[in-house]
C-alpha cells in the first residue's frame, strides 16, 4: 500500500521511479512485478547473482540490460526446496 501512495505523488509531480532490490530471489521477482505495476517506473535495481540459478526457475537474469518477467502465476518463479535445504544455516 505505501508504494502505491509513493507511486501517486510520483505521477502528481511526473518523476520517474527506479524501484530497488537489494536482494534476489523471491524479493527480486516481487520488485520487478512492483515495478511492472506502474507506468512511471522503467527501471528495477538490482543484485543478481549466480545463485538464483541453483534454486530459482527460470533465474532472473539481465540481457542487453532487461529482465524478462516471467508469465507464470504469482511472482512467476519455482523454488526447489532441496537446493534450499542443502544450503540452510538452520
């Protein structure tokens, strides 16, 4: 709800807004859809790393400088729960 009020007073003043993850996985999947949601924001920050790859389908990966969002339902990606597990601290 607060980027939503973020977002108005963004498109009240006509500013742009670059919508940040400093994380990736889930978090970065949830920050490109926030972002997609609004039409004054083009840009997503992001921290993407090898990683998400070993856990995450499909990874979300920059090409040429774009993501591609996935299309699936929810925030469009699977988890694999072993990989997880593996690299637990718990």
């Amino acid at each position: 709800m607060t980027c939503r009020k973020i977002f108005a007073l963004a498109e009240a003043w006509n500013l742009q807004i670059a919508v940040h993850s400093f994380t990736f996985g889930p978090a970065l999947a949830a920050a490109v859809h926030l972002s997609l949601s609004n039409m004054k924001s083009e840009y997503v920050e992001i921290c993407a790393t090898p990683l998400e790859a070993c856990y995450m389908q499909p990874p979300l990966r920059p090409e040429n400088g774009y993501l591609t969002v996935p299309d699936k339902p929810g925030l469009g990606i699977e988890i694999d729960e072993d990989v997880v597990k593996k690299y637990s601290s718990r």
